[in-house]
C-alpha cells in the first residue's frame, strides 16, 4: 500500500504523524507467533503460539496518536468477531487470536484506531462550535 493510498484511507491518523512519508511498515508490523519468535528469557503467554496466533507491534508514531484512546481501540477490536482474543502486553505490542492474515490484521487495527481518532475528532468540532 503506498503513502498516498494509506494517507487517504487514514487521514486522521496522518494528521497526528510529523512524518507523513510512511509505508504500513513504519506504522504497524504483524507477525504470525511461531517459534522463531520465542525468546527462552520470555516466559509472557504473548510469545506462547499456542496462545495467541499473531503479535502486533504499533510503532512510535501510532503509539503517540492512539495514546489517550488505547482503552476505546482495544474496546473496538474486542467486539470485531474476526479476532477471537486480544492481550496488550505494552502499549505497542499486543498478541491476538485469529484467522486473519497479516495484512488483514493490520488493517483491521489501523482502521479501529482512525475510527476512534475520527470520532474524538467529530467529538472535538461539536465542542468548538
């Protein structure tokens, strides 16, 4: 998906970006949980395959605009019924459970995260007029 593709499907979300020449890459990486993955000084279930099918890691940038919205994203993928568990170890990096692929997967979350942000923003002009 190329810059322009992602800043006309995510206007929100790039509006809170200082660096708007970015690819899905730079934004969000979804990787399936297997046992590369594993770490033997890792002992967390979100490393665990058997637990969850994907970890997800959210860079900075994303991180910073979803900050103060976590709570409400996390609230929206819980009810998305294509993901079958959610677990937010940190900020930026949670594991899930379900059939999606990657890219899928991030565009599910990259879209509950410009809806929040599109609500707070319809939330914010109400307020001002």
């Amino acid at each position: 998906m190329t810059t322009e593709t992602l800043q006309k499907r995510y206007p929100y979300l790039f509006d809170c970006l200082v660096d708007q020449d970015v690819l899905m890459r730079d934004l969000i990486v979804v990787d399936e949980n297997d046992e590369d993955i594993m770490d033997d000084d890792i002992s967390e279930d979100l490393y665990d395959p058997s637990v969850y099918s994907h970890v997800i890691y959210f860079h900075a940038p994303v991180v910073q605009a979803m900050y103060s919205h976590s709570d409400q994203i996390q609230k929206q993928i819980r009810n998305d019924k294509a993901f079958e568990d959610l677990y937010v170890s940190e900020q930026d990096l949670w594991g899930v459970v379900t059939r999606l692929d990657e890219d899928e997967i991030a565009l599910r979350m990259l879209d509950a995260i410009e809806t929040i942000l599109t609500q707070d923003g319809e939330i914010d002009n109400q307020t001002e007029g």
